[in-house]
C-alpha cells in the first residue's frame, strides 16, 4: 500500500468563503457589538465581570472547535460569536477601564494583528485559510479573527464617536470601503489572502455601526429599539443561517483539500 493511500485525511477546519459566510459573519459582529453592551450596561455586570465570563465561555467553545479537527458550522459560528464579544470587550477595558484613547488602541491592535500575520507567514509559509489543517494553523488563525475584532471596534468607535461621523454614515463609509475591495480583488486581481483579511477587518466596524445605530438611544443617534431586542434579533438570524448551513452543508466540502495547496501563498 502506498504512502498516500495510508497518509491521514486532513481537513479544514473554517468554512468555504460564500455569501453564507459573509452575512453571517457580519451578523455575528453585529450581535458582539450589542451584546457585549447588554451584558456589561443591562444587566449590570460591569466590563470587568462581563469580560472575564465571557472569556471563561469563549475559551470552553474553543476547545469544543478545536476538538473537531473540521469544520462544524455550530461549533465555529459559536466560537466566532463568542470571539466578537471578547474582542469587542478587549477594545473596551482598554478605552472605558484604562483610559487609553481610542486612537492609541487602534495604533495598538493595528501592530498586534500585523505581528501575529508576520509571525504566522514566517511559520507556515502561507496566511490561506483554505489550510487550516492543523492545531498550530488553526491557533494562528483564532488569534488572528480576536485582533480583527478588537481591531475593528477600536476603529469604529474612533470614526463614528471621535470624528464625530455618526453611525449611520460610519457603517455606510465602511460599506463603501468593502465594495472598493471587492472591486479591486473581482476586477484588478487583488491579492485573495489580503482583500480576505482586509474584508475581514472593516466587516467588523460595519455591524458595529449598524447594531449601535439600532440598539442605542435616539439622543445618541441611535434608533432606540434597546440591545436587548438588537441582540435576539441577530441571534435569531444567526440560529437560523447556521441550521442552514448545517443541514445544506456538501459532503464535497469535507473532501481533503488538494495536496498543491499546502503552503501555496496564493490560495
């Protein structure tokens, strides 16, 4: 028998990059942006509490990811759920429990992520989440999605609460942002790893700005519908595109990825 008849089947452990993928990602920051509030305002329990519970919650869906060894869409969107929460309550404590602007956050999170992509290319040879087929992969990866997150709240607060823009015109400019990449990676051949992970990012401001839009009062601009009722209502939406997903999920998208895309930079 042949070495790659007996070599263990390696599968990826992140989904596919759909339009599934992308609406409920930006649900999922959406609901971190609205829920972190909830938790922390609402409900009282303080940035301090909030953020150690739910870092003790997010830790435990990682393990449960990490265990899968492939892609299980409750088991991932759980883990990205959680991970914008915590990410968004990182950027908080440093703003609101620090006293650190938000300007100096961003500046902070922008090194961080760029550090931890440096440090992935110079391990494995490839930033493609297409190869995500090991633990140490997959580490690289989980800790790359919480500094887009802490990233994207830090720079959407900066825009929409610093310069003043508002809400609404800080999710549209960030919309905007979006379509130029899109544009360029669909028309002019943008590099797919960078307009991924620049898409990745600014997705991040994009529902935050949404989901403040609606959630926070009118006197702050807001619609005032509360991040109570915000919060279901894209946790609803996330419940249902995961059941979705799961019970349309292929069983083309288990098959082994190609051995030519192990440490291909390209893909």
């Amino acid at each position: 028998m042949t070495h790659a008849q007996t070599a263990p089947v390696q599968q990826n452990r992140v989904p596919e990059v759909t339009i599934d993928f992308w609406l409920i990602k930006l649900m999922a920051v959406t609901m971190g942006e609205t829920a972190a509030d909830y938790l922390a305002v609402n409900l009282g329990l303080g940035l301090t509490v909030t953020s150690l519970l739910m870092t003790a919650v997010l830790l435990v869906a990682l393990v449960f990811q990490f265990a899968q060894k492939l892609y299980v869409p409750p088991f991932y969107w759980a883990a990205v759920v959680l991970i914008s929460i915590v990410g968004t309550l990182v950027s908080d404590n440093l703003v609101d429990n620090f006293g650190v602007a938000l300007q100096t956050t961003a500046i902070a999170f922008t090194i961080t992520l760029a550090l931890t992509f440096a440090v992935w290319y110079a391990v494995e040879r490839t930033l493609s989440i297409h190869t995500i087929f090991t633990t140490r992969r997959e580490t690289f990866y989980w800790l790359a999605i919480l500094f887009t997150f802490a990233l994207g709240t830090a720079v959407g607060d900066l825009v929409a609460e610093v310069f003043a823009l508002g809400y609404l015109t800080t999710g549209i400019l960030f919309g905007g942002i979006i379509a130029v990449i899109a544009i360029a990676y669909y028309f002019f051949k943008l590099n797919a790893i960078l307009a991924f992970w620049l898409a990745y990012i600014l997705t991040r401001p994009l529902g935050a700005s949404f989901g403040d839009l609606l959630s926070q009062p009118q006197e702050y601009g807001g619609l005032g519908f509360g991040t109570t009722v915000t919060s279901l209502l894209f946790l609803a939406v996330i419940i249902c595109l995961v059941l979705y997903m799961t019970l349309a999920q292929r069983p083309a998208a288990q098959e082994p990825m190609e051995a030519e895309l192990e440490g291909s930079p390209e893909q």
